[in-house]
C-alpha cells in the first residue's frame, strides 16, 4: 500500500519511519499514523522535520 501513497504537497513517493510512526516526504513533511493504523495526510496535521532526521530515517531503512 505504501508504494501507491505520495506526499499531498510534492507528489513524491512516501516513505515509512517505523520508530516514529510517521510518513516522510523527501521534501521535509511527515505525516503521522493514528493509533488505527491510518495515515493522517491532511495539512493541518503534517509537520516540517530536519533535514538529519531524514538522512537517520533512510539509513535505517536500509
């Protein structure tokens, strides 16, 4: 499922950061799971994160 979802604002492709629970697009938004599972991709709810804390969450990925 993760593969058809994409970042509202870019139109990039998402990726998942188990440890925080959260969506990342490659541009700096992440977009949190709610407690149902359910990713929460509306704009009021997207946060801005550095640009370290999206380099930390490729390298676990791999």
């Amino acid at each position: 499922m993760l593969k058809a979802l994409v970042c509202p604002f870019s139109k990039l492709p998402l990726t998942y950061d188990l440890e925080a629970r959260e969506l990342l697009s490659p541009v700096g938004v992440a977009f949190p799971i709610t407690a149902n599972g359910i990713a929460d991709m509306t704009p009021a709810s997207a946060r801005l994160v550095g640009h370290r804390q999206m380099v930390e969450s490729k390298c676990e990925q791999t």
